[in-house]
C-alpha cells in the first residue's frame, strides 16, 4: 500500500460543524512529497451536510485529494467502516467532525508512525473548545468527553493506560484488517444519531492488544474538542454517563481476555454485576471518598455503576457466549508473542 495518510472525518447532521474542521485540515502544514487525502463520510445525514462541506472546499481552492462518500447505515463504526474502505493509504487519521486538529497534527502522526512501524495506534491530547463558559465540574469529568492528557509523558502505554481517545486516533489499515480477517470486528457501534453509547475506539485498542500490537501516546499531538452548550448540561452528562456505562460492560468482557483471567465463561456476569455491588457498597460506606468528590461526581459514578449492573443482567449469557467465543478465537488464531518497540 502506498505511504501517506488518510483523514477519516465521519459526518451526521454537520453541516454546522463541517467548517471550522475543514478550514483546520487546510492549514495543515505539510511537507512537501507527504502524501494524504481527505474522506468525509456522509452518515445518513438528514441536512445538507455534503453540499455544505463540498461548496466549502471548493472555496478553500485547496489541491488536497478530498472526498465524500456516503453511508446509510448510522452510526460511528459504520461511518469509520466506510471511510477505511476508501482509504487509499495504510495510515488512517480519524477526525470526528467536532475535532479542530492542530496544524502539526497530520505530520506529526505520520512522523510518529514511520519511526514506529510496530505501533497500531497512536493519539494525543484533547483540549476543550467550550461554546459559552466552562462548567465548574467540567474538569473532573474531562475524560467523558475525549479531553486531557491520557499520560504523563508520551511513549508507549500499551501495558499501562491501554487506549487513546477515538478523536484523532491515528491506526494502521493493515491492522485493522488483519483484526477483521480474524473474526475480532468487536460488538460495539459507536455513536448512533441522539444514542450517546461509545467505547468503540476503546474496544479498538484492547483487540490490537490482544493480537500483539502497541498503544502509543504523543503529547505532541494535539487538537481542539468543540462543546456545544447543550453537551454542557448536567441532563446531557447523565445521558452521555449512562450510554459509555452499557458499552463498558463489553470493554470488560474483552479485558477478561486480552488479560487471560482463569475463568470458566460461564456466569462470569453474575460475578461481575456482584463484583459492582460490592464495590457500590463500599463506596457508599467509605467517608474518605465523600470528602475527596463532589456530589456530583458521586452520582455520576453511582449512575454509571448501577447502569452497568442493570447491562450485565439484561445480557447475562450473550455476555459469557461473547467471552467464550473470543477466548475460542484467541487459543485458536492468535499467536501469544507480543511485538514490543525498540
């Protein structure tokens, strides 16, 4: 495949959005003989999202290749999908159509993956773009919405952290098609229209794992995350706590694997939904953590605890089918060197 880079932006009622992302990746400053391109995936818009992004682009006058291709079929994995199967290049750089990459971003990750060549996935950090003021609690909910620094120095944190934010995940086509080829598509869809479910670029990361390839971080990488108002709201916080708690128990069932836990799948949900009811309890009892979190943050995680627990019985025996099928797929497809870098 031929070398360069190409930018996946996935699309659903944008069209408000599209500019200021657009007007970013023209101002990325690039080398001259580094190739890249362009795909904005239109996912089962329902405005004018490509009109608006290809009357835009042609006002920008910019010899970047660009693209826009359609996918009916919503949701975030769906679109990601699409734009993968376009992709000229093995590179993949994804940009959600709320990221406003910095203008060193696309040369600074193609850098970073060409001096790794074991690296399956690299990301950076999010920094917030806030529509009106910042809320008070923002902070400590930061990571909810891809924003802050997942280390405290870049490198690779494959055995540590273990994941980057879905915005502006850089990946390799080539792996990610060797996970396909493999039967490890993973079982979550990403963001559906209003749905607020996630996880998919985490699920990512932990199926790369398990078939041998690193997590890199770059604290040089870095890009803007625009909050509207509304994504401000404590309603909208609950929503967005809720959808990543039902996706979670599924990062979970994956980890089992990825870490090689003895267990016999069966009923593993019933002693994961009272490993969480434990945990509730002694969160409930404990006066240290009172004193260290806000109200809010203690109800968040109570809601984002309970939610789980209500997923795990809701799926019970798909939850250890889903366990049992992909220690079947490990033991039997994947070997257990782990590619480590120099």
């Amino acid at each position: 495949m031929e070398v360069g880079a190409s930018v996946i932006i996935c699309c659903h009622n944008s069209a408000k959005r599209i500019p200021v992302v657009l007007a970013k990746l023209v101002g990325q400053v690039i080398p001259d003989g580094m190739k890249w391109e362009i795909i904005l995936v239109d996912n089962a818009s329902s405005d004018n999202t490509s009109e608006v992004a290809l009357k835009l682009w042609q006002s920008h006058k910019s010899r970047i290749p660009f693209r826009i291709v359609d996918q009916p079929l919503k949701g975030l994995r769906n679109a990601r999908d699409k734009g993968i199967e376009e992709a000229q290049y093995d590179i993949l750089i994804f940009c959600d159509d709320d990221n406003w990459l910095k203008s060193d971003y696309v040369r600074l990750g193609m850098e970073v993956m060409d001096h790794y060549p074991k690296v399956a996935v690299l990301g950076g950090v999010g920094e917030g773009a806030f529509e009106g003021k910042k809320p008070s609690w923002f902070d400590k909910m930061e990571h909810f919405y891809a924003v802050g620094e997942m280390n405290s120095s870049s490198g690779d944190i494959s055995d540590t952290v273990g994941r980057v934010f879905g915005a502006g995940m850089i990946i390799r086509k080539s792996h990610y098609e060797e996970l396909k080829s493999l039967g490890l598509s993973g079982v979550l869809s990403g963001r559906k229209g209003n749905s607020l479910s996630g996880g998919e670029d985490t699920e990512l990361c932990l199926l790369l794992r398990m078939i041998g390839k690193r997590i890199f971080y770059d604290q040089r990488l870095k890009f803007e995350h625009f909050m509207p108002g509304e994504r401000l709201k404590i309603s909208y916080l609950i929503r967005l706590a809720i959808g990543l708690a039902k996706s979670k128990i599924w990062l979970m069932a994956t980890e089992h694997v990825l870490m090689r836990r003895k267990l016999n799948p069966r009923n593993v949900w019933l002693k994961d939904a009272m490993y969480l009811i434990m945990n509730i309890f002694k969160l409930l009892t404990s006066v240290k953590y009172y004193r260290n979190n806000s109200l809010l943050s203690i109800i968040i995680r109570l809601i984002y605890d309970y939610t789980m627990i209500l997923e795990l019985i809701k799926s019970n025996t798909s939850y250890d089918h889903f366990i049992a099928q992909t220690i079947k797929i490990r033991q039997e497809k994947i070997g257990h060197g782990v590619e480590k870098l120099p």
